[in-house]
C-alpha cells in the first residue's frame, strides 16, 4: 500500500498515441504546399500512417530499448573464426524495418518523392534519431551510382526496395540492402584528399584491392559501402560489398565501434581493409566528384534531422507547460513561459520550412534549382544544425527537473542535437562550402536571390537584411574569417523569407522581429511582448485538429 504522502498530483500525461504528422502544422501545410494534386492524396494518406506509427506508445518503446541496448562488436566466432559482425537489439531491426516499409530509402524514382521521404524522415526519426543513419545513407548512395549504368542497374531496386532484410547474405540473395559509407581517416578527417588507402587495380574490369583503414566508417553493419581509396588515376571511389558474389565475407575488418556522446543505437567503427575487393565508381582520380552528390543528399537529412529533434523537443516542452501548473495557473497561460515557448516554436518551424524547400528542390530538378541548392544546401545545414542544440537545451529547461531525468526522453534529444552540425562536415566546411560557390559558380548565388526576392516588400525588416546581405557580399575583404556571420546571415534572410511567403503573420512578423530587425536578446524568450506569442504557441502546440 502507498503512502499516504505519496498521491501523485500535477504530473504531465505523456506525450504518446498522437499523430505525429497531422500535429505538425508547418510540416503538413509544407506537404500540401510542394506535392502536386495527383499525388497529394496517396502521400498525406501515407505520412499519417506513419505519423500514427511514430507516436504510439511502440515506437517510442523501440526507441528507448534501441539506446538503452547499444549495438555490440563481434569480431570472432566461438572456434575464432573473424566474423566482424555487429549485434543489435531487436528494437533497432524493427524501427529500420518499419522505416524501410515506409519508403524512407525511396525518393529518387517516384512522384514527389523527395518531399514524400523528407517529410517521413522528418516525422518518422522523432521516435528514434539514430537508425536515421543507415536510412540516409542508403537513399543518399543512389545519385553516386548512377555515374556507373551497370552498378546502377543492380544495386539501385536492392536500395530504394520497401522490404529489410537483416543478417549478412550476398545481395544478390536480398530483397532489400542498406549502404555506408567510410570516406574520412584518421591523419586527415574532412581532408579526405589526404586519404591514404591504396586501390590497386586487378584483372576484371573495374576491380580493384584495397589496403587501409578508415576511421569513421558508418553503419558498419550495412550491406555495402561507398569508400574513397588512392587509386594509380587519383583519389576514387569504390563500392566495397561485405559479402562476395559467392558467398564468402570481403576483407573488412572492424576494429572497434566508437563511444559516442549519443547517437547510442547506431553503430560507427573504425575498420581496416587488406585486400578487400571493390568496385570502382565513375572514373579514376574523380571520386570527390563522384561521392559528392551522396555528401549532398546526407547534408540535407542532416538537416530533417535536426529540424525533427527540434520539432520532438518543442512538442514536448509545450505540451508538458500545456497541463503543468505552477504559481496559480497553467504554464502555458504564464506570458514569460509562453514567450519561451513561442520562441522555440518559431526556430522549429523555421528550420522545417526550409527543410522542405529543399526537398522540393530536389523533386524540380531544375538548371535553376540544382543552381539554388548549391548554395542552400550547405548554409541550411550550417546554420539549422547549429541552432539544434540551443533549441532543445531550452526545451528540456521548460520541463525543470523532469526533463533532466533519463525517463522523460529529454536528456536523449540533448545528446543526439550537436550530432548533425558534425556529420558531413561541421561548421567551418559548410561555410567554406558556400564561399566557393560564390566564387566558383555565380550562377548559385543568382539563384538563391531570386529566391529570396520573391517577397520583396512584403516586410520592411527582410528588405533590409536583405540589403544589408548584398552589402557584405559585395566586400571580399577578409571573407573566410567571417564566413560564418555571412553564411548564418544568408539561412536566415532565407528562412525570413520562406516564413513571409508561406507562414501566418503571426509566425513571419515575430521572426522578422527578432531574426532579422534585432528586437531579440541573447537567449529564448526574449521576443518582444507585443507580438502575438499565444498564436504562434497555439500553432506548435502538438494536437491535431
């Protein structure tokens, strides 16, 4: 029997069996904005199943079991055999399977399908962020292979398929395959062009033996790699299988699995290549250039990523001030908590908006807009990964002391958030990124301004940031030293304007407000008070209509 001391009174219901798409208004107005009428049924139909999936008390339960049993290394068999083999718990295999079913390694080849995936990516890794890493890179490997027809032909069904299929077989034996990807060394790390592996050509066309290691080697469970070796033509890229055509295991020696500030339930290793056979892809001493497109569609899912942590924390601080109560009254009806909150709101949807422009993007395939991407890409995922850890650092703070406790989920979102302004290059190799598209391809730049020039007028404060953009752009003094004030200012002069076309008012005045006219402090919850913050609150609150 309980204590009499012990009622439990005033504790916030959890957050569980909602419709994690519907509730997000700024993401389902952005799949009704960017998919077109025929298509538009199937895909709402489709992400609500999933958004059903993603917030039922299962997937959240998978999810916790998924960090609570991290992946183990197994590098030899009982009779010490090397099986370099990675164990998971049944809960990752059945978050990967309900993704793979869900298409979320299918957007190359269907109607909307970059939208369609984004906005399932987006909705679906809010129950569980770290098997997020193999589904990305598996859709992210398709434009890579492309460069060769032949690859392309078998190995783009196995990727794009809706069936997983775990455990280690040929592929050929498979009716789904996940991919990695190992591309950074330890003397060099983003300086892949410094990379040592050797590739040494053999008698079949296009095979090659490779010798080294790679210090980052992603999802080393996966059914195949794309890697970049030394070859004699120059740096190149390889697909490298972990299971030969005959059945046989390749060379791919796994020496550890990092110990990660989060990111538990996925595994990344160190591995060693001794003779491992590969394939090569596109043509030798082009590999950066062939790996490149592949860098860019894992940049953009950094991206989803971050604006799905932020969009799961967000939802959760409000729904928790939502029946907490505290001083006499609701924590949501309190004007500082819903200034904090409305704060939160607004650089959640900001980053999922932009997100999705993207994706669009991508699904238009446009001169115009591979030129817009070029530029976009990099300084979104600048920009939107960095402000993913401020975000949910001050969400958890909305929950007090609940939030800091393991139990609540909060503390899981805090490690995962710095995650992806790291992966696929941090912050300095985004900025830098920029800066040579400005110089190298003015054709970008022209693009990203007529973007944001599409709302000209419609607000003093973007007309100005935008003036004030064209003014730094136009000074190269000292330009990489402040690469970072620039690119940051491009994001949100960006995001401003996305949020003036397509938002509420309530939503783009107290983001041009605060982002881009400077009536904003240091820290969340500095907007001004006159803004309609119970509006933009009641917008993110996480209920469907």
């Amino acid at each position: 029997m309980a204590a009499t001391t012990h009622t439990v009174t005033n504790q916030v219901p959890p957050l569980v069996g909602y419709d994690v798409f519907a509730a997000d208004r700024a993401l389902s107005e952005a799949v009704e904005r960017h998919i077109e009428p025929g298509v538009l049924p199937v895909a709402r139909e489709e992400l609500g199943a999933l958004g059903r999936s993603a917030g039922s008390a299962q997937a959240q339960e998978w999810g916790a079991q998924a960090n609570e049993h991290p992946p183990v290394l197994r590098t030899h068999d009982r009779y010490g055999n090397r099986i370099d083999e990675v164990e998971f718990h049944p809960a990752w295999h059945r978050l990967l399977g309900h993704a793979v079913a869900a298409g979320l390694t299918d957007a190359w080849g269907r109607p909307a399908g970059h939208v369609r995936r984004a906005a399932g990516f987006l909705v679906w890794t809010q129950a569980e962020a770290g098997h997020g890493c193999p589904l990305s890179m598996t859709h992210a490997a398709v434009p890579a292979l492309r460069t060769d027809p032949v690859l392309a032909a078998e190995w783009e069904p196995r990727l794009t398929s809706y069936v997983y299929e775990e455990g280690l077989r040929p592929a050929s034996e498979k009716a789904g395959v996940l991919f990695g990807m190992g591309m950074t060394e330890k003397q060099g790390g983003t300086d892949v062009r410094s990379n040592t592996t050797r590739a040494e050509p053999i008698a079949g066309d296009g095979e090659y033996l490779l010798t080294g290691h790679k210090w980052f080697c992603s999802a080393p469970m996966s059914d195949g790699f794309l890697v970049l070796a030394q070859a004699p033509g120059g740096l190149s890229c390889f697909l490298v299988p972990r299971v030969l055509p005959d059945g046989s295991r390749n060379a791919f020696a796994i020496q550890r699995l990092k110990d990660k500030l989060g990111n538990k339930s996925n595994a990344s290793s160190e591995v060693e290549f001794d003779g491992t056979w590969a394939r090569r892809v596109g043509e030798e001493g082009r590999g950066v250039r062939t790996i490149i497109e592949m860098v860019a569609a894992t940049r953009l899912d950094c991206v989803l990523g971050s604006a799905a942590l932020m969009r799961q924390a967000v939802a959760q601080a409000i729904h928790h001030a939502t029946y907490r109560s505290a001083f006499g009254g609701l924590l949501i009806e309190k004007p500082l908590m819903r200034n904090v909150l409305a704060d939160l709101a607004l650089e959640s949807e900001a980053a999922t908006v932009l997100a999705m422009r993207l994706a669009a993007a991508y699904d238009t395939d446009s001169e115009e807009e591979r030129a817009f991407l070029r530029i976009a890409v990099p300084a979104a995922k600048y920009w939107v990964t960095k402000r993913c850890t401020p975000v949910v650092g001050e969400a958890l703070e909305c929950l007090g002391g609940n939030g800091y406790v393991e139990e609540s989920g909060m503390p899981r979102l805090l490690r995962e958030a710095p995650l992806n302004s790291i992966w696929e290059g941090s912050g300095n190799v985004q900025a830098l990124d920029v800066l040579r598209a400005l110089q190298r391809e003015p054709q970008a730049l022209d693009a990203f301004l007529r973007e944001v020039g599409k709302t000209r007028g419609a607000d003093h404060r973007l007309d100005a940031a935008i003036k004030d953009l064209l003014t730094e752009l136009a000074d190269l003094e000292g330009i990489e030293a402040r690469a970072r004030r620039l690119v940051e200012r491009m994001a949100l002069v960006l995001q401003g304007s996305l949020l003036v076309r397509w938002a509420p008012p309530e939503v783009s005045d107290a983001f041009c407000a605060s982002r881009l006219g400077g009536d904003w402090g240091a820290a969340f919850g500095t907007l001004p008070h006159s803004l309609d913050l119970a509006s933009v609150v009641t917008r993110a609150r996480p209920v469907a209509d």
